[in-house]
C-alpha cells in the first residue's frame, strides 16, 4: 500500500463547478499536510498547507481528518486556469522535512 | 531569474554512460534535495542534503551519487545509466530558518536513457 494515496482521475468539470479530491495516508505519526499544484512538464508548487482546523484560500479550502487520516481539497468556481495535477503531500517530522507525495489527481477543467 | 534552475532541461544518452544534472540556487536556502518522478508513482527521493557537509540517501539512491559543491549547487550523477532511469528529475530547496515544509523545485531534467 501507498504511503499517500490519491485518486488519479482525471476529474472532468465544467467551468464554475465545484471539485472535491480526497487523499488518504497511512502513517499515523505524519505531523504536517500540504497540497501542491503541477502544471503539465512542470515542477510542483506549493498551493497550501491543511490544517486540523481547516483552512482556506480563495476558492480553495482544505481539511485535514486525523482520525481517518484523511486530506481533502475542495475547488468552489472552477477555472479554466485551475487545470493541473494536484498533489497531496505529507511530511513525517517536521525536523525532518522529509515530503512524501501522492501520485497526484488530474483536474480538467473545460469551458 | 528563477530562484532554482536545473542544466541540462532534457537529455537523451545511452546505457553505460556517466551522466551529470546540476542544480543551482539563490534562495540561499541550507537544505536541497534530489527526486525523480515516474508516471504512476510520483515523485520520489534520491539524495538531500541539509548543507554542505551533509548528505544522506533518500528512498531510491541506488545507481545514483551526489556532490554538495556550495550551499548554491547540488549535482546529481548517473555513473553508468541505465534504462530505468529514465524519468522527471526535479531539484528542490527549503529553508531551515522559515517555512520548514515548504519546498521550492527547479523546472526539471527530462532524461532519456536508450
């Protein structure tokens, strides 16, 4: 089993749509949750962190399930502009920095 | 500029040849790390180092070596290529002194191993 697992998609939806990628992990003791964006042939940028209480950015919010070890990202008003593959990321020790990244869900967004 | 740049952006080589991938940065971030990413697996770690007198093997360093030249530049070697090693390579930084999660990449090597 994956360490972080994701649904790989693709995810199709049309402009103005609401999307929900879900991501599960597996090692209890991961201290801290990111999202990340990857356009296509791309490097991965830092879209935001989730935290227990959950947060949110814009159109984007995240939650974080501790208990079912489970990370969420929910896309309100999709953009032609948010096609791209979204990682979740999961780091084990915060000292450590070590990330472990989901394989990653594709979003396609179509006008 | 960008803040992490990687050389050369794609190769194509053969099995059995030495191959090099630089990193260079000026975010004067201490830590930099090496990953490759595969279809289907995602990104992966090969080697990180916190500075210049650390280095420590990721996940899957096997086949791979690295050299830690300055805190701007990390290299990557392939001492002899092999097809499976053919891949996404991306360079990263972090910040030991600000934001300890968030890791910024280069644009990525794209090598061919025929």
């Amino acid at each position: 089993r994956k360490e972080v697992e994701q649904d790989p998609g693709p995810f199709n939806v049309p402009e103005g749509a609401t999307v929900a990628f879900n991501c599960t992990y597996s090692n209890s003791a991961s201290q801290s949750f990111f999202w990340y964006r990857q356009d296509c042939r791309k490097e991965p940028k830092l879209l935001m962190s989730v935290y227990s209480s959950g947060n949110e950015d814009g159109r984007f919010t995240a939650q974080l399930n501790r208990a079912s070890q489970y990370i969420s990202l929910l896309i309100r008003d999709s953009k032609l502009s948010d096609s791209a593959t979204y990682l979740c990321v999961v780091n084990r020790d915060t000292g450590f920095q070590k990330l472990v990244f989901g394989t990653g869900t594709r979003l396609l967004v179509s006008p | 500029d960008a803040d992490v740049t990687q050389t050369p952006r794609n190769r194509i080589t053969k099995t059995g040849k030495r191959i090099m991938l630089e990193c260079s940065q000026t975010k004067g971030h201490d830590r930099m790390y090496w990953y490759r990413q595969d279809p289907g697996l995602g990104l992966r770690l090969i080697y990180y180092s916190f500075d210049v007198k650390d280095i420590n093997k990721g996940e899957i360093s096997d086949g791979y070596s690295v050299s830690r030249q300055a805190q701007a530049k990390f290299s990557l070697s392939l001492e002899s290529a092999i097809p499976n090693q053919t891949a996404l390579y991306f360079c990263a930084t972090s910040d030991l002194q600000g934001r300890l999660d968030e890791q910024f990449f280069g644009p990525g090597t794209r090598l061919t191993v025929l």
